[in-house]
C-alpha cells in the first residue's frame, strides 16, 4: 500500500514523512512530564526521542528520573527490527497501575545504546504527558507508542488504513 499524502507543514513544524527508516535517535532539549493517578511521576529534562517514518516522535526518559515504584517489571515483549528486544513495564502513580504501559530495550542494538536505560510510556495509558508543557495527543492505534504535538505534521501510522505504510 503506497503512503498518503504528507500534511502541509507550518512553520516550527516537521513533517513525520520526512523521519528516516532505519529509525533516527537523538537527545533533545525538551522537559517532559507524565502524571498517573494525579500524581507526577516523572519530571525531566533528559530527554531522548526516535523518529521514524510516519510515526510521531516516541520520547525515552531515564528510568532514574521517574519516581520510586513508579515503573516495574511487567508482563510481555516484543521485538524491534532495529532497536531489539524489548520488555515490557507496568507504571504505577497516585494509588493506580496500568500494566505493560511502558516499555525499554535492556540490550538495544548497535546504534540505539542510548535507549538502555530509558522507558518510553504510551500516553493514551496516562492521565497526562507534557513535551514543553504541551499535552500530548497519543499516536493512533493500540501498539504505537508516538506522541503527537503540535511541532509535528502527519499523517501518522496507526490510523484507520495505515497498516501498510
């Protein structure tokens, strides 16, 4: 299936068609937050995102920063092409758990070290997620773990249709 057209892009914004496969990791200057149960659980400034075509930027924080219990072992993996194999987390804040909300490569492959000891959260499994005090709109369908702001122009993978992309 070919890929749709890519979404104008406005000014300050970058279009996710034009992220590159194998994926791209880069550190960025960004504060992030993520809030479960009316509690903040994580807070920070260190900052990692992966950008791959048609997929909005997935943001990998260091495990340190989240608070105590908020992220333990979970059930399930999978398997990235590029990054390797990955577990699964379940994330806990203010009395509530949502399990295998969360995720990281213990042992990435060559060229995403960076990711070893960082999570990346799925915002539709939490109460709120910030990239620079923007609420993040969750990328579309249930595996995809991308988080859309308004920096980013699509369309994005996990939509209706996009199976193929």
């Amino acid at each position: 299936m070919r890929h749709p057209s890519p979404d104008p892009v406005a000014p300050g914004q970058e279009s996710v068609w034009d992220y590159p496969r194998p994926p791209r990791i880069e550190k960025v200057d960004a504060r992030v937050t993520i809030t479960l149960g009316g509690e903040v659980i994580v807070d920070t400034g260190d900052v990692v995102r992966v950008l791959e075509t048609s997929h909005p930027p997935v943001y990998y924080l260091p495990i340190g920063a989240f608070v105590e219990g908020a992220v333990t072992d979970g059930v399930g993996s999978s398997f990235c092409e590029f990054k390797g194999a990955a577990r699964y987390l379940d994330v806990r804040g203010g009395g509530e758990s949502r399990p295998a909300a969360a995720w990281n490569y213990p042992r990435p492959s060559g060229g995403y070290e960076l990711l070893a000891d960082r999570v990346a959260v799925y915002a539709q499994a939490m109460d709120r997620c910030t990239v620079d005090d923007e609420l993040v709109t969750p990328q579309p369908g249930g595996f995809y773990g991308g988080w859309i702001t308004s920096r980013v122009a699509g369309p994005f993978k996990g939509v209706a249709g996009s199976m193929g992309w």
